[in-house]
C-alpha cells in the first residue's frame, strides 16, 4: 500500500519571533511543497522482523531501524497511541529516541538531520506503532531557509501516517488533479500532530507554520488561534535566498534570552510588532479599485515590512547576507525583509504593481522588436 501527502511552504509577512511571545503575525503559504509518500507491506509480511525506514530523496540519505530494537528501546510508548489527541514527546521518550538516531553516527555537518530524524520517528511510533514501514520525502523547498521547510516535513508525514491510521481520510480532488483535500476536521488533526514534530525540531515554535502548512493560503495567528485572510488584490512577493544556513532553535532562544535580559524593551518591540501585524492583516484584505488606491495600499505594506524588518534588528536576527539583499533592493526603491527565522535565510521583498506593469511593458516592446527585425515585408 503507498499513501502519498504533501503540504506547501510558507512565507511570513510580518510578525515571526514575536508570535512565539504572544503577538499576532501574517503568513501565507507557497506554491513549493513537500511530499511523504508511506509504503507499508501487506498485513503479515514483514513482522518483527522488519524495518522503519526514511529516505531523504533530496539529500541522497536513508535510514532504517530495525522494529524490534524500536520496541526493545521505546516500550511502551512505541505502541499505537490515542490518535485523536496527540501526547507531547515526553523527555525520557526524546532521549530514547536521540539514542536510536545516534547509532547511525550523522556527521557534524549534517547534525540538522538528527532532530528531523526524531521527529520522525516520534510520529511514526505514535500513530503507527512499531509496524514495518517506508517513507520517502521530496522536497521543493530549501531546508533551514526559513521557509517552513521543516513544518511541511511534519505534516505531510503526519497527514500520510493519519491516513494510513486510517483516522483521517481525503474528500474531493484540487483542481482536477490528483491530489484531493482533508476535510476541516482531519485537518485539524494533522495540525495538531505536525505540530508535536514541530517541538522536537525546534523546541518552543509558536504553531504559526505547521498551521499555514495544514491549512493554505494566508492567515493571521496569534496564541494558537487563526483566522483566514482573504487578499482583496494580489501581493506579489519577490524571494530571495540568501544560501546563509542557521539554526531556527538556536535563533527562538536567542531572542527569548534577550527579551529576559531586557523584559522592558522587548516587550515594547513585541507590542510594536503586534500592531504592525494587526495593520497589515486589515491592508491586505481592503480591495484596491484603482491604480491610485492600489500604489497607496502597497505603499502602506511597504512601510510595514520596512518598520517590522526594523524590529527584527532589535531582536537581533538579522544578518550581513539579508542586510545586503535590503540594501540591493532599496536601490530600486523596492522594501525588502527577512521572512522566517532569520540569520541567513530568505528575505522578501514586495513588489508594486508599477514595477510589473514596467516589466510587462519592457517585454512587450522587446517582443515587438525582435518581431519587427525578423519579419520582412516585400513591396508592392
């Protein structure tokens, strides 16, 4: 039996690290995915003696663990749990489980792995068990980008391990094609499950990208709660890839350390922060009639991002490679921010109508041209 999932990435527009300490943020998701597709041996066939495996099909690595050192190392709690309402990793089960992903010996330079690894295997003792099984995951999207890489992982798993669970089915097809939807509840449930891999990757996310990643297009959220954002005109978002890897982990803590070191201030720049989300959340969903009212709504996100990049300095995660995309950028008056966690990773920049109307026009003209210079007409 094969059960494919996939979940997109994101992208936030303002609000990332404030979220984690309360405060509203914007996030949209993208048209990059990532897919798990589950393989699982008839009933019978494989037993004690077969195996969990994980192939990363982008990185060129498998793992695989034999299902009975998962029992003989995880007890208990390698056991099919109560599906419908997920038990956090416990640290005694998260040291067991780090245990098992130390005895493949991941190299320093690919120590990002081992927490991607434990994530996995939590989720698929919990929903499965300690049946044989094979995942393959694929991936559109950079990993440590700050493009929900990492969420998508979680519930494009969990949706796929749900599913075969048999707890969680799909309804109708996207689009005409292939893939069809979960229903509003089963999504829910994914969430929530994505979420539990979220902590054992990252240690305190704030549920803001596993949430995008489950449930598309653009929300709002704050403290655990989302509300659907509906765009009265198109945003159109340049991405920018710095190729700067960091460590989400390392960057939520270092901004909660800084927030205890100086409560005051930093809970200024929160509330700074909640504002700007609460502002942009309302532009975005105004519909812009004209070209008048739609230069001055993209004005108004262009001071927002401009003035949320500026807190995010104060938290202290940017970073010299997204300070030179800011720079490069305010060259051609576009506004530029990091999007995720920060230190490396992707930045955003917006992209006003007047700018793709400009464009259009310069590949028009240039179209026309070559049209002109490659035709000849004969004379009468």
């Amino acid at each position: 039996m094969e059960i494919r999932a996939r979940a997109p990435g994101k992208i936030i527009l303002a609000g990332e690290h404030a979220v984690v300490h309360g405060s509203s943020a914007v996030a949209a998701a993208i048209d990059l995915y990532t897919q798990s597709s589950l393989h699982l041996p008839p009933p019978g066939d494989g037993g004690a003696g077969g195996e969990v495996e994980v192939d990363l099909t982008d990185s060129g690595l498998a793992f695989s663990w034999p299902c009975s050192r998962l029992l003989e190392a995880l007890g208990e709690t390698c056991r099919k749990a109560e599906l419908q309402a997920p038990r956090p990793c416990s640290p005694e089960e998260l040291a067991s489980i780090a245990r098992l992903v130390e005895l493949h010996e991941i190299p320093e330079a690919k120590i990002w792995l081992s927490a991607g690894l434990s994530a996995f295997l939590y989720l698929y003792t919990s929903i499965l068990g300690c049946r044989p099984g094979k995942v393959v995951v694929s991936s559109g999207l950079p990993m440590g980008a700050g493009l929900g890489s990492s969420a998508a992982f979680s519930v494009s798993l969990s949706g796929a391990l749900l599913t075969a669970a048999g707890v969680v089915c799909a309804e109708g097809a996207v689009d005409g094609t292939e893939w069809r939807l979960l229903g509003k509840d089963h999504l829910e449930l994914v969430n929530t499950w994505a979420f539990q891999g979220e902590k054992i990757i990252h240690g305190k996310p704030s549920g803001i990208d596993n949430a995008v990643s489950t449930f598309g297009s653009m929300i709002k959220f704050k403290k655990g709660e989302l509300t659907n954002l509906k765009s009265g005109n198109p945003v159109k978002m340049l991405i920018t890839d710095t190729r700067v890897g960091r460590n989400t982990k390392a960057l939520v803590a270092g901004v909660s350390e800084r927030a205890s070191r100086h409560p005051d201030a930093m809970a200024s720049v929160f509330h700074a922060v909640n504002t700007i989300s609460e502002e942009l959340s309302s532009i975005v969903e105004l519909a812009a009639t004209d070209e008048i009212a739609m230069t001055s709504k993209e004005e108004k996100l262009a001071e927002l991002m401009e003035m949320n990049q500026g807190l995010l300095q104060c938290m202290g995660v940017s970073h010299s490679s997204i300070e030179t995309v800011l720079r490069s950028t305010l060259k051609y008056n576009l506004v530029s921010k990091l999007t995720g966690a920060g230190g490396g990773g992707c930045v955003l920049t917006l992209i006003p109508t007047r700018i793709l109307l400009y464009l259009i026009t310069c590949v028009a003209f240039i179209s026309l041209k070559y049209l002109r210079s490659s035709i000849s007409f004969p004379f009468s």
